[in-house]
C-alpha cells in the first residue's frame, strides 16, 4: 500500500508515521519546509528504531494544482491523509484571505486531481471542532455548524464538500471532526506550551505573570497520538463517514494551569493575569465532543489523560 501524507512534518502527520511504519509501509510525506531535520528527529524519539528509508518527503505546493495533478497521477496513492494548511485560528483572523484560501485550495486540488487521474484512495480528511455553533451540550456528528472564523469557514466548507464527493462517485473520502489534540511536538505558540514556557521562566525568575484570557473555557482536550490509530481505522474502513474524533471530557484553562504549575511546584494563584481583550469575539464557553459514533463503530477512545499528556509536553520541553 501507498500513503500519502500532507502536512507530514505536523504532530499528526509525525504520528501517523510513526503508526504506519510500525507495520513497514511506505510513506510519502509532502511538506511546505525544505528542512525536515526536526521532523526526522522527532520520529527518531518517538522510535529508535525506526526505519528512515521507507519515509519520502516531497517539498510540493499544494495551493498549485498543475503540482499536485502530476503527482498524483505519478504515485497514485491508495491512501491520502490531509493535515495540510494553516492550522491556526488566530493565524486565519490575522490573514482570513489567505488562510482561508489555502484550506480550501489545497483540499479541492487534491480531490480533482484524484478525480480527473481516475484515482480514488481511501481519503481520510481533518475537520475540526471549531466548525460548530455555541452549544452546552455535548457535540455530536449531528450538531448544528456555525464557524467564527476564517479558519472553521473553510474547514466547514471542506467538510460539506467531503460529503458531496462521497455520493457523487461512490468514494471512500471520510472526514475526521478532530476536537483540540495537543503534543509534545507542538509550536509555541499553542495554549500548553506558552502556559508551559511561562512557568519554566517564572521557576527560573525569567518572568513574573502568566496572562491569559480565561480561566473558565472548557476544552476537550487529547495526546494527538491517541487520534492516530482511528484516524487509519477511518479512513480502511470501506464505508466512508464523518466522525467525531475527541476524548468526551472537558477540561478548564485554569485545570490546566493548575497542573503545569504543580508540576515545578508553584502556586498558580500569584502568577495569573486575566486579559479578556484576549479572547476571541463569539468564542465558545465550552467546546466538548460527544465520540458515541466512533465508540460504537471502531471501539475506540482515548487512552492518556491530560495530565499525562502534560507531563509529557512539559518533559520534551525540558530535555530540548
């Protein structure tokens, strides 16, 4: 079998790799940077034995459909996972065109490319949560969409299109609802690691406040390697569908500052600014999945708890 990953360098596509070549498949990544040291690395601390040699990564603008239909029709895939494009929703406020542009671009020169190759792979393709509307209860596969951002527009707008894709040629293309999964690979500018980052500098007298927001937000946080397995039992399955992907349990911004701060033994309480400027206008008080579907249909959920998940972001973050 022939997987393609997009956005491979990301803690997705780092996962699923790492997943795939566990059973010796052949792995063709494709990334924006030319640089894949840290990627290589990554996966060498995830597994050290890890054999390099079957992982090809190809440096192709996705945005560039003449790109992208030559190489589909020279690998033809059986597999396509797309992480690709921004995943930022502060990113997408600051540049809403571009962001938004990308998202969508990427995705549809892709699926014709696909389509216009007579190549239809097993597609799994990453929505997100940020699609739905302000909700207290539990999101399901049938809770109602209305995105805030440029971001969850064209995620929203990409997901309805999955499911046109899936009628009109009898494709197995899936769409993953992935609710907030964080790692140890994170960028710092993601909520863990700045709250992270700040503790290290106050334990070492480098910063004296941690300003965030909120303290109340509730999020359904997950270890983004707990998504991998499902994500590949998705996108095998022969019958295509969407799926929430996501722990079922919701955790507060100040939960989870009280653990990163107990972890270097601070007292959480001295150190916290609030800056409700901070937040985003129309920002859900509460974003928690309902993963019924997916329980049901691959007997899967979550195995790391987020206290695990943090002590294993704050430990890379020290090593490194």
């Amino acid at each position: 079998m022939k997987y393609l990953i997009t956005g491979i360098t990301g803690q997705d596509g780092l996962f699923l790799t790492n997943y795939l070549q566990k059973e010796g498949n052949n792995v063709i990544g494709i990334s924006r940077s030319k640089n894949n040291n840290t990627f290589l690395s990554n996966l060498k601390y995830l597994n050290n034995k890890i054999d390099l040699n079957n992982i090809e990564i190809k440096n192709i603008n996705l945005t560039i459909s003449e790109e992208v239909s030559t190489f589909i029709s020279e690998y033809k895939p059986d597999y396509i996972f797309n992480f690709s494009g921004p995943s930022s929703v502060y990113e997408s406020i600051e540049n809403p065109i571009e962001s938004k542009n990308q998202i969508e671009n990427i995705f549809l020169n892709l699926v014709d490319s696909c389509s216009q190759n007579n190549c239809f792979p097993n597609f799994f393709q990453a929505s997100s949560s940020q699609m739905f509307d302000i909700s207290e209860n539990k999101l399901n596969e049938e809770s109602k969409f209305l995105p805030k951002s440029p971001y969850a527009e064209a995620k929203l707008n990409v997901h309805l299109k999955v499911g046109d894709l899936r009628k009109r040629y009898d494709w197995n293309i899936n769409s993953g609802i992935m609710f907030n999964h964080e790692s140890e690979f994170r960028d710092n500018n993601y909520l863990f690691m700045k709250i992270i980052n700040i503790a290290i500098k106050i334990k070492e007298n480098k910063e004296t406040k941690l300003t965030v927001g909120s303290l109340d937000l509730i999020r359904d946080w997950s270890y983004a390697a707990d998504f991998t397995e499902v994500i590949h039992s998705i996108a095998s399955d022969p019958i295509g569908d969407d799926y929430v992907i996501g722990s079922g349990k919701g955790t507060t911004i100040k939960e989870v500052i009280q653990i990163i701060f107990s972890y270097f033994d601070l007292d959480w309480e001295k150190y916290i600014n609030i800056d409700k400027k901070l937040l985003r206008k129309g920002d859900s008080e509460k974003i928690v999945s309902e993963p019924k579907k997916i329980y049901e249909k691959f007997n899967w959920k979550t195995e790391t708890s987020v206290e695990n998940l943090i002590e294993k972001c704050i430990k890379f973050k020290l090593k490194n």
